[in-house]
C-alpha cells in the first residue's frame, strides 16, 4: 500500500487513478492523519458494470440529428 498525501493525491490524480486500476492500494493522509482508502474494484464487478451500461442514444440515429430533434421536442 502506497501513502500519498491530500496535495500530492490532489495534483497528481490521473497518476494515482491509474496505479489503483492496476491493483495497487492507495493510503490519503491530510495533516498527517490517515483520511481515505483508496482502491481497486473487484474485477467482477468491475466487467459487470459495463456490461451493463446502456447507450444514451439508440444506435442508428447520428448524435447531431437526435440533438436537433430533443430541441424540437423543446427539452433543450
């Protein structure tokens, strides 16, 4: 398990993000106290959730015509 503090964690997250999806534990400390625990998904769950997901558009209709026809409708 790797410690990081809130600043480093907070400037560096893409870093810190990346190295928790490939298996590591992070440990956030703010003035030297121990605040989060940071880390990775069971990859069950994880390949379940996308799965699951579900397009925000049906397939076939090109996002600019659907955007033109919801302005239509008057939702935007």
């Amino acid at each position: 398990m790797k410690t990081v503090t809130f600043s480093q964690f907070r400037n560096n997250a893409r870093k810190y993000i990346d190295a928790v999806e490939e298996g590591e534990e992070l440990e956030i400390v703010r003035h030297g106290k121990p605040v989060a625990l940071v880390s990775p998904l069971p990859k069950e769950r994880n390949a379940r959730y996308w799965k699951t997901v579900k397009p925000l558009f049906p397939t076939g209709l090109a996002l600019s015509r659907r955007i033109l026809q919801e302005r239509k409708e008057g939702r935007w």
